[in-house]
C-alpha cells in the first residue's frame, strides 16, 4: 500500500511551502456539495435507522450537536449519531487527553483509536457499534454540504484541544488553516496505530500538500481503511 506520510516524523520546519494552486478551493467546494447531497440522498434510509438505533440505545435524541473548531479557529455545530448516555459528563475524555499532552500516558492503539478511551462507561452498546464503524460520522455530511466541513481535511477539535496541544506541538495550529473534514491523511495512514505526533504531523502535512489529487487518494482509501476496522 503507498505511504502518503512521506516522512511525517521530520520536523515541520523542514518542509516548504507549497505553490499556490488556483482553483483548487473552488474544486474542492464543487466537490463537497456534490459528493456530500449525493452521500445524503442514498444513505437517508440508512440515516434513518442509525438515528432510530440511537433513540432506541437509551434515553435521549438520536442526534448530538457538540460545538468544534474549524477553519480559522471559528466554532461551528458539528453533528455526530449520538454513541453515549444522554447528559454523560466529558471530565474522563478531559483528564486523558490532558495526560497524554504532558506525557503521561501512552494513546491507546485498539479497536477505539488515538485519543478515545479504550474502555468508555459513558458509550452505550449499540454506540460502540457505531464507533467502531465510524458510521456515528454520517451526520457530517450536512456539516460537509453546509460549508462547515469538508469531506477531506483534519478531523474538527474541541476548544478546550485547541487550548492544550499548541503549546506541545506548534504544528498542530496549521489545521485552522483549512476546513476540517469527515477523513484525513492520518486516518488513511495508521488511523488508531499512529502516536499523538504522528497524526498531529500527518495533518499538518496535509495542509501544506494539500490537492485535488491528494483529497481524491484520500477520499479512494477511506472505505478500504473503515473495512479493515478500527475507528476514525
């Protein structure tokens, strides 16, 4: 399988700019309203049921709406098929993702991914499925179609993320240079095997490489990556 990190332990600094390319965020726009309102016409049934599934899980609404960061640090709604019990307090993501910023702890590498807890109390059981599937994701597409996601691009953060990772890694503000997105370079390139650097790396690269060509490579190996398992 082609490696897309080309290196993406080397410093930052090492790596130039790249030209500009005319049109490319005009493709890219052309490219997400399509893609995603096609997305959403097919998969309403599907949405559908996983929104059915999610009320069914436990008490709660089917969708969840959680504030993110995306392109020049703006907070937008990002939608999401709600995985956890209504009203679950996000103190436990908190502390982990704050030891892992100091080095406190290592990310896990299984079935949940970089940054999700391995063994979440707060996930129902039908959640796990949807996680695990990457299919709680879906929702994004009216994100994506609304001009507040693309479909490639580093994953949307939490303010709170934003105010813990800089000052660690300079490299991981680049992604505010971009629209985020439904998938990305690190995800296509390890995806829950990669450390907290690597993937902060592999966006930051994607933002300096960033085509049309490469969004197309993405977007051709994300379904093969969700069918060999692992979250996103």
């Amino acid at each position: 399988m082609t490696d897309l990190s080309e290196g993406s332990r080397a410093p930052e600094r090492r790596r130039p700019e790249p030209a500009p390319r005319p049109g490319y965020e005009a493709a890219k726009r052309v490219m997400d309203v399509l893609v995603s309102l096609a997305a959403i016409l097919v998969l309403a049934p599907l949405l559908a049921a996983l929104w059915l599934l999610a009320r069914w899980s436990s008490a709660g609404p089917g969708l969840f709406r959680q504030g993110r960061l995306g392109r020049r640090m703006r907070r937008f709604t990002m939608l999401k098929l709600r995985t956890m019990y209504a009203d679950s307090s996000d103190q436990l993501h908190r502390e982990y993702v704050a030891s892992l910023a100091t080095g406190g702890q290592r990310p896990t590498t299984g079935r949940q991914g970089l940054l999700k807890l391995e063994e979440d109390p707060r996930i129902t059981r039908i959640g796990a499925v949807l996680r695990r599937t990457s299919l709680d994701e879906l929702p994004q597409l009216f994100n994506v179609l609304r001009g507040e996601m693309s479909l490639v691009g580093p994953r949307p953060v939490l303010p709170w993320e934003a105010q813990i990772w800089p000052s660690t890694y300079p490299a991981y503000s680049r992604r505010f240079e971009v629209k985020p997105g439904l998938t990305g370079l690190w995800q296509v390139s390890g995806r829950g095997k990669l450390s907290v650097d690597e993937s902060i790396n592999l966006d930051a690269e994607y933002v300096r490489r960033r085509s049309f060509t490469l969004d197309l490579v993405i977007l051709a190996r994300t379904l093969p990556t969700l069918l060999r398992g692992g979250a996103a």
